[in-house]
C-alpha cells in the first residue's frame, strides 16, 4: 500500500461530511446572524508522516467535527508536534498562539517540562485512571512531584525480518518464544560479507548519543540505568553489566548496529537492500514495513526476545502535555482529554497514518482497522506490537532529575569508547556512574541555591516559571 493510498483511505472516511458542509451557503433572503466572538486555540498533535497541506486539511477536519463543533466560540487549530525549544520559548513570550497542548519528541521532554501542567490533579477530578495507557511509559513523564505527561502513542519496539535470507541460509525461522541466547546465535548467523556489502543480522536500541532509550535492556538483565529518585547512576551493578557484557561483543563482531541503522536508510530501506537482516524501528515502523517492504519482500514480525530476568522492550515516548500557563485551564484541560485521551483522535491518527494508539484498551480496534487498510498484513504477525503495550514491558527513557542532558552528555565519551572497543564496560560502567553522580550532585546543590534565592523568570503575560525547575 503507497503513502498515498493510507492518506487517501483516511480523506475517504472523513471528507465526505466536510465536502458536503463546504457546499452549503447560506439561503438568499436569510436573517443576518449576530457577530460571535470565537476564541482562538492552538494545540500539537502528534501526526507521525510528513506535515503537509493533505495532513494539515485532515487534522483541521477531524478537530472541526469532533471539538469545535461541540465547543461552540472556540477555533481549535492544530499544528505540527515538535520544536520543545521553540513552544518553550513562545510561553515565556506569552505569545497568543503558543500551543495549548505541547508534543514533542521523548527526548525534548526534560525542555518542555517546566510548561506542562501537572496531570494528576486533574485525573483525580475527573476519575480517570492512568492505567489507559501503558505503564512502561508513564514512568518516562513522572517526576517526583507528579505527572507531567501522557504517551501520544505506544510504539512498542518488536523485530521486522527478512524471511528470504533465513530462506537463502536455509535456517528455520525464529520461534516466537526465543530468548536472548537464541537470538545472539541467530543474529550471528545472519551477519555476512557479500560482494563487499556487510549485512548486520540486526538493528538494536543501544548507541551512545541516545543511551536512555536502552532502559529496557538493562532491565532485562535485572539492572538500571537509575534509582527510583532519578538521582542516581546504577549501571554498575550485577545486572546492568550482564547486559552490557552480553550486547557489546556484539557490536564489536558487527552483528548489531544501532537503532538508527545503516546511514541514510531507514530500517526497511536497509532491510530492501540486503544491509540488515532485521531490524527495530519507532513510530512509523509499521507504516515504513508497508511503503517500502509491500509485497516485495517476504517479511514478518518477531517479539523482543526473552531476558534472563524479565521481558522488556523499547517504547517510543514522545508525550502529550498541557501548556499551565494557558490562562482557561479548564478548556485546556477539555483540549487536552480530546488530543490525548480520546478515542476518536487515535481512531483518526490509525486510519491516516496506521499510528499506534495511546489508549491500551484500543489495541484489538487498531489491529482491525491496519488490516483493513493495509491487506497485506493481512498473515503478519503484528499484534506482537500490542503485547508489549498490552502486558506492560515497553519500557521508555527515563531522565536524572537535576541535569538530565548534561548527565546524559557525560556518559557519551565513555559510550562511544566502548562502542569503538577502546574501553571494557567493566571499565567504562563505573567511570560513567562516578561522571553522572558527579553531574547530579553539583545540580542539585546548585538548584537547592537557586530555591533559597527564590529567583523566577517572568513572563509578558504574568506567568512565572520558578528557576530550580529541574531541566532548564
């Protein structure tokens, strides 16, 4: 199925009522209806294809008909996800068109954060449980005073493969139930050198300048990349160097690139080409599968492997959060259950765009609606994305609290020389525990002062953003 025909199969759910509204016109000799003030919104959703005049018409469509016209003097408007900086930097103005809901990428959250709303409050009044969405992820957007954010998907990360090179190798393929042994052995076998092309048996969430999303891995291995503060480093311990020792001969032998794969292609572009044997993606990964794999690769869906301690995969955490210092908190937080906690939004999101859902309750409608709009995965095994979400292991970033960046930042040298074989991760570990804690310590004496001054950051608009915020 082309781009254009998911697009397309979206527009031909939606357009017909708009086609029809747009013709109408007012009768000749009709009275003249009363001026009425309309209050301007802006708000981000998360559309995971190219932002262009199809999306933007589609998105404006969905959001006519099912919030401005039930919220009469409103004007909803919506606007491409992204740019935390920018959004950041619109509130402080106390710039009109600031988004009321922000959505950005997992890793811009620790930026967005000090203009997000806490979200607890607000689940409590209105009896919502946070158990609709995944639980894996929430930990990603929960700081120690509360929620700041909810998924805008949940992207759990299984394996697309190639089952033409298991066919030319003669291997069976992979058994669903597979561990992590199995898979090293089978990820190896995959690997080759041919007419001066390597082939990597995978692709991996595990590289040095995106080192959080790993999270899931050390937790396999019964470690962590932090404690429950978010204070401090733990990937000294017993499990997390279990992980590292099994994954890193793997990347030394070429077996594993990372999750960005090879340069220049995305996974199943590398996949077409003969560059990776499998390969894991993010929130597009499905749509990708069926654009560029179609039918002309034989191809299917695996689980994460099985750890040694617990299952685990990587999830795909860009988040939804709701702008406090929009003056009509109680339309924002309307706007906000619309984008982020509604059915309709994620059934319009799936049909346009074959997205994942935000809500774990929709998961059986989503894999109804992809087979219907994408036949050919039809025999695919892809409700391995809905198990992760499901069961609870897709497990996201996770951020220090006081420099998360700069903590993240420290690690890189030590990464980097381990992914290069220049450094042992019974080494390298440790050296990066003593870097992050040291980060983390000084932050915190140094945001402890900031409170004790109790300086803040005005806005033009009366707000006022304290500077001991962790993450600015």
């Amino acid at each position: 199925m082309t781009r254009r025909k998911v697009i397309a199969g979206a527009a031909a759910v939606a357009a017909g009522p708009a086609l029809a509204a747009c013709a109408s016109t007012t009768a000749k000799g009709a009275a003249p209806q009363p001026a009425q003030t309309v209050e301007t919104i802006y708000f981000q959703i998360n559309w995971q294809q190219s932002w262009n005049q199809t999306a933007i018409a589609l998105c404006q469509h969905h959001t006519d008909q099912n919030f401005n016209s039930t919220h009469k003097g409103v004007r909803a408007i919506p606007l491409k996800w992204g740019n935390a900086q920018g959004v950041l930097a619109q509130v402080l103005a106390g710039d009109k068109a600031a988004p009321v809901v922000v959505s950005s990428c997992c890793s811009d959250f620790p930026v967005a954060q000090p203009m997000l709303a806490p979200l607890d409050p607000l689940l409590r009044q209105y009896n919502i449980n946070s158990s609709v969405w995944s639980q894996g992820q929430l930990v990603t957007y929960q700081m120690p005073d509360g929620l700041y954010g909810v998924p805008a998907y949940t992207a759990c990360q299984p394996l697309i493969y190639d089952q033409g090179v298991f066919d030319e190798l003669g291997l069976a393929y992979p058994d669903p139930a597979w561990t992590y042994s199995d898979a090293a052995q089978i990820w190896t076998q995959l690997t080759a050198d041919k007419n001066g092309v390597h082939r990597y048996g995978t692709t991996f969430q595990f590289y040095p300048n995106n080192f959080d999303g790993s999270v899931f891995l050390h937790k396999g291995f019964g470690g962590a990349l932090m404690d429950s503060t978010k204070t401090k480093c733990l990937l000294g311990e017993p499990g997390s160097l279990a992980a590292a020792n099994w994954i890193y001969p793997l990347i030394w032998e070429k077996v594993l690139i990372n999750r960005g794969g090879v340069p220049g292609m995305n996974g199943a572009t590398a996949v077409s080409r003969g560059r990776v044997a499998m390969y894991q993606s993010a929130g597009n990964m499905l749509y990708e599968a069926v654009t560029v794999l179609g039918s002309a690769v034989k191809w299917d869906v695996l689980p994460m492997p099985a750890w040694p301690v617990t299952r685990g995969t990587n999830v795909q955490v860009d988040y939804y959060g709701m702008n406090r210092y929009y003056p009509n908190q109680d339309l924002a937080w309307e706007l906000f259950q619309f984008v982020a906690a509604g059915e309709a939004t994620n059934r319009f999101l799936i049909q346009s765009t074959l997205s994942f859902p935000n809500l774990t309750s929709m998961w059986p409608e989503w894999e109804t609606i992809v087979r219907a709009a994408a036949p050919l995965t039809a025999n695919k095994h892809i409700e391995y994305w809905a198990e992760a979400a499901t069961q609870g292991y897709g497990y996201g970033h996770e951020f220090f609290l006081y420099a998360p960046n700069q903590a993240l930042n420290a690690m890189v040298p030590y990464l980097q020389q381990m992914w290069n074989h220049q450094m042992d991760p019974n080494e390298g570990y440790p050296l990066i525990v003593k870097a992050v804690n040291g980060v983390e310590t000084q932050a915190a004496v140094e945001s402890g002062q900031r409170a004790t001054a109790s300086k803040l950051f005005p806005t033009t608009n009366g707000a006022q953003i304290a500077v001991v915020t962790p993450g600015l």
